[in-house]
C-alpha cells in the first residue's frame, strides 16, 4: 500500500509519545522490520535499533500513522469441548454397495494434462509438494435443480473437457469444450536460460465461475475466459499474466487457485515460480474487468504454494494457509520496461554465450554400465547425512531427492531408459558426500544410450579400452537394425512420485491463516496453536471452504465466518480419531470431508478410497468403507470432487469413477 498522506493530515493528540506508545510483543520483531522499509522509502526518520528509543529520531506523528494502518487482528482456531467425544472406540468396516452406487466411465481420447518436463535439477522439493497436491479436477456448478452434477479437467490436447452426472439416472457424460493456447517459445531451444528464469510450464487448470463462465490457464501464463452455450465452449476473453514483472519471462507460467465473478469483474488467485535461485513461489491476486487488461492487486512471495487458499465471496478479502510467511513485493521496484530489457540482455548474453562456444556446465552426475548393473554417481556436500536424501527405485522409474544445506538434487519420479529389477537395486553414502546408485536392468544384454527416457545429454563415462571393444563390436554389422522397442509399453506415467506424498505427510505442518485485504495488507492472523494442518472441506458455494486441523487423534473442523470485525474461526465438528487414521495411511494423496460433516474421504494415490461417516452423536463406532477405484490397475488417482450432495466424482488418468456415499 502506498502511503500518500501528508503529515499536515495526521492528527495526534499532545503527549502521544510520552504515554502512549505500546507495541504488541507478539508484534514487535514485524514491526520492526516494517517500520524500517517504511522509513527507508519515505525518509522520515533515520537510524535504528527500536529498542533505544532516546537515540532514534523519528516523528511521532508518522508512527502513529504507520501504526494505525499497519495492525494485524490476531485470532486462533479454539477448540469447542462441547464436539469432542472421549468416548469413541473406532471404525468399524462395513462393505460398500458396490452395483448401486458405483459407476465408471472410460475417458475419451487423450489422457490426462500434467505438469511439464522440469529442466534437470530444476525442479525443488516445495514444487514437487505442490505438484502432489494438485487437483486435477474441478468443481463445476449444478444445474437441473441440483440434478446434474459438473466438474471439469484438461486432457493432454489442452482441451477443457466437462464432466456431467445424472443424479437420477447415474449416467456419466463428456462434452469436449475448447482447446486452449498453445505454447508459445519465447527463449530459442539453442540457449541455456539463467536458473533463475521460471520457464517451466505449469500444468492447465480450470476454475468454474458460474453455470455459463469458466476461467482457465493454459500453464504458461495465458488466461481465458470460456463461455458455455450450447453444450459448446467459446473463448470470449484472452489475457496474458505478467507477473511480478522481474521473471525474465512473459507470460509467466501459473497455475490458478481460486477465483470469484461479482458483477463483471472477476478476482483470482494464481501461483507461479519467483525468479529466484532457491525455490520461492508467487502468489498473486488479481482483478480481470472484462475487455480490459488484468490488474495486479498485490503479490505475496513464500517459500511454498499454500495449502488453502479461498477468496471471501465478495472478493473483498484472500485467505492464505500455510507453514510459511509471505512477504509481500513491493510495489513498481521492476517497472514493466525494466523487466522487458532484463529479458532482453538475458537473451542476448545466452546467445553471445552460444555463439561463442562456452563449454557447458559440468554433467549433475556420471554414470557406468557392465552387462546387467548400471552404477549412478554424483558428489554431495561432505558430511550429508542420508535422513537428507529420498530414494526410490520402481520398475520405470527412479525417484532421488536429496535436500541438503544450499544444495539440492531432484529427479521426480524420473521415467528410465527401461525397465530394473527395483528388488535388486541399492544406493550408498560414502563420507566424503559420494552418492552411488546401483540398478539392476530387466535385460542384461541391452545396452543403454543413456539412463533416463528423456535423453538429458549426459554421456556414459567410458575408458579407451571400453571404447574400442564397443567400436570393434559394430564393425561386424553392415545395415542398420530397427529398435522395436522393450519388451512391453508402459501405461501413461503421471509425472508425481507417490512415495512423496508419504514424506510430506509425516513432516506435519502447524497452519497459519493469514487474511489479505485488496490492496495486499495482511489484516488478521488466525494461528492453529500449534496444530498441524490436516486438509479442507470440498468447496461450497458461496462460502468459504472450511478448513480441519489435528489436535491428538481427532480432526477438529472450523467454519470461518465473516463479521465486521474479519473473520471469525468457529469450531463446528470433529471427525474422531480421523488425524490417527490418515496418519496410518502410507499413500494417501487426497484428504476431504462434506461441507455438512457427514463423512471424509481419504483417496490414495493409485488405488483405493476410504470413506469415513460421522453422525454427531457422539456413538462410540463409527462405520467406514472402501471403495477399490481402479481395480488394482497400475494408474494413478489424479483428481476428486463432491459434484452434489453424496457424489462423489474421482478421477484416474483412465476413468471417472462416480460414488454414490
């Protein structure tokens, strides 16, 4: 917010200074820190150290202003005695009615729209948190009196299709809406961009504005407004995001996470990659008034995507839930033509670079192979300890992150040359920060070019005399041969590690909501006490999505209600002993409950979903059930959605799976 006033505007009773000002404790450290950006900008005082008021110079009147419009409300999530049942035994399993209330349909054409290729090395830990998490399907708007259910996903074409539900009939239906803009290169394949520029593509999102409008991003910083007539969708409006306008980049890949229509102006959330050499993430609202450019309301930078994020249903206020802090980016520090020439002398040096034969960066690893062992190596900081380091080997696939102190490896879910015997592979960590990993090939006599199905440019390390007896083995051949490919094709791969989402649920997180105003003032904290964050409600119209935090083995859910004061965090229902049965669960990826808190699902990565019920009478069982959503395929479990009361609409990277709970 730009502080205009003039000090000729402040009005300060006599004697202010000499009794009168306090600072919060619990605020005293932000303060601070925001009273010093405040001076440095506006020059109204000089020096430093708050805590030797004699010898700061500063005037009083400003402080009292700055005060004034910098106070944060703070509240906590309190738990109410009255919905907690000490008396609850557990769950008992019951089966689900499997001919009556389960109904699949197979997806038309392509499959489903990931996340793009990351760069090697580029993608982090905290994106890769954020890429588990994504929902890859969206709630759409009922219609036929609350008949027909909708909800909406991407293909790989970068087609938007429908998905409707006939409550009566349990009939599934698919309406192919529109292809979104292609991807436009704006950095020739031929240069090296600095780390820094995020130019890896987000993965397409949609959002359902109302029964006629839908809002979507293509994943490289183009939004599109679609309108629904016909069974048909039309692109009536096309905007690019630009961004914190330091990125190096336009359009900005992004990912949108919320959004309101009022009136005829639309207010949305989107996330992209800061232009940063550690992994810092950008979140922006935004304010689209249609036939005009988006308008940049304020940006919020933090080391992590977070994990609720809803708009007030006037739009007037954003909640943002996370572990982490934002800070918010100051306002015109990179000017639109400043951020063009930035981009332009970047791509001129990389090119200068190119033309001028610069050997490139050194390999991330090296790598050998003897008949059947491949052996993978690459040097770590000395003295990283292996808690640092996650391995997984899979028949396709190779997962390794290592997350040491200003260091960081990532190969997510990284799809093999070809297939391993993962029973029979290993890794080591010597002292001196040598990392080693041994596979095992599912055919010996198949030689590698190189270990990933992606060819990253990484040569097989090879002495003289290996190089010789490979080049006297191919001079007995006289024509070339035809690959025919492995032994059998593998199914479409989401670009995910599962194993991931077991390492994110067991590092717990205490939440913190924060509450923005439209001009980027955090203006209420509402901390958890410490609790760790357990998931949110499916979305309601409306209203804000209740969120449901930890507390010992029960799950504690809270409404937030808008008051003229801001929000106020009401304890509303419990799911007993639901925090020790989602922490019991290695690959669980999604975890949901019923605005109404009639049940919570929890749906794991690539196979079952777990259905909990909850009465509110304190009974001392509960009923549960599963359901088996893809039949023991090898698939994954990409999206869900609660389309109309007790339905329950899943998506795999084959099917929608419809539950009727």
């Amino acid at each position: 917010m730009r502080y205009s006033v003039t000090l000729a505007k402040i009005r300060i009773m006599e004697g202010y200074y000499n009794g009168q000002l306090a600072l919060d404790s619990i605020k005293l450290s932000e303060n601070i820190r925001s009273m010093d950006r405040f001076s440095a900008r506006h020059s109204l005082w000089r020096g430093s150290g708050l805590s030797d008021r004699a010898s700061r110079k500063f005037d009083n009147r400003a402080v009292l202003f700055f005060m004034q419009t910098t106070t944060t409300r703070q509240t906590r999530l309190n738990a109410n005695r009255d919905y907690l049942n000490p008396k609850f035994n557990g769950y008992k399993l019951e089966p689900f009615p499997d001919k009556e209330c389960i109904v699949r349909a197979d997806l038309p054409g392509n499959g489903i729209a990931s996340f793009g290729d990351a760069q090697p090395g580029r993608i982090g830990f905290r994106e890769l948190q954020a890429r588990v998490r994504f929902n890859h399907l969206s709630l759409g708007f009922p219609t036929e009196h609350g008949l027909i259910g909708s909800a909406y996903y991407i293909n790989q074409a970068n087609q938007v299709v429908q998905v409707t539900f006939n409550k009566d009939s349990r009939a599934i239906g698919f309406t192919p809406l529109v292809r979104l803009a292609e991807r436009i290169e704006t950095i020739p394949s031929y240069v090296e961009p600095d780390p820094k520029v995020p130019v890896d593509a987000q993965v397409p999102s949609v959002l359902a504005l109302s029964e006629k409008l839908l809002l979507a991003c293509n994943g490289d910083g183009v939004i599109e407004l679609i309108e629904l007539k016909d069974g048909k969708g039309t692109v009536v409006a096309t905007a690019d995001y630009e961004g914190a306008q330091d990125e190096g980049i336009s359009p900005v890949p992004c990912v949108l996470l919320s959004a309101r229509l009022v009136g005829n102006s639309i207010t949305f959330v989107v996330y992209s990659r800061a232009a940063a050499t550690k992994t810092k993430f950008n979140v922006a609202i935004l304010e689209w008034q249609v036939g005009s450019d988006i308008k940049i309301l304020h940006v919020q930078q933090g080391s992590e995507v977070p994990v609720y994020c809803d708009l007030t249903p006037d739009a007037r206020f954003c909640v943002l839930g996370s572990e982490a802090s934002y800070e918010r980016l100051a306002e015109g520090d990179v000017t639109m033509e400043d951020a063009d020439v930035q981009q332009r002398d970047a791509l001129q040096q990389a090119t200068a670079a190119a033309a001028a034969n610069v050997p490139p960066p050194p390999a991330p690893y090296q790598w050998t192979q003897d008949k059947a062992d491949i052996t993978i190596q690459m040097v770590l900081p000395a003295g990283t300890p292996r808690s640092a380091i996650t391995c997984h080997f899979a028949p396709t696939h190779l997962t390794l992150m290592v997350r040491a102190q200003d260091f960081e490896v990532s190969y997510a879910y990284r799809k093999l040359w070809t297939t391993v015997r993962p029973d029979e592979c290993t890794w080591t960590l010597e002292k001196d920060g040598l990392l080693s990993l041994f596979l095992t090939k599912h055919d010996e006599n198949t030689r590698w070019p190189h270990v990933f199905d992606a060819d990253d440019g990484v040569l097989e390390t090879m002495d003289q005399a290996k190089l010789a007896e490979i080049t006297q083995r191919l001079e007995k051949f006289t024509q070339q041969t035809e690959d025919k490919g492995g032994p059998f094709v593998q199914a479409a791969q989401h670009p995910v590690a599962t194993d991931m989402d077991e390492d994110i649920d067991q590092e717990g997180q205490p939440l913190r909501l924060s509450v923005y105003d439209r001009d980027g003032q955090r203006i209420q904290d509402i901390s958890s006490g410490g609790h760790e964050w357990m998931c949110n409600a499916f979305e309601a119209p409306n209203q804000l999505s209740k969120v449901a935090i930890k507390s010992d083995v029960d799950t504690l859910s809270f409404h937030l209600l808008e008051t003229p004061k801001g929000l106020e965090p009401e304890h509303s229902a419990t799911f007993d002993a639901l925090a020790f049965v989602q922490a019991s669960k290695r690959d669980s990826r999604f975890v949901r409950y019923d605005p109404d808190h009639r049940f919570a699902v929890i749906v794991e990565s690539n196979r079952n979903v777990y259905i909990y019920y909850r009465h509110g009478d304190k009974r001392a069982t509960e009923k549960q059930t599963l359901v088996d959503v893809t039949l023991g395929h090898d698939v994954n479990i990409l999206g869900v959605q609660l389309i109309l009361d007790r339905v329950l609409l899943i998506l795999t990277e084959t099917q929608i799976v419809g539950l009727v709970i």
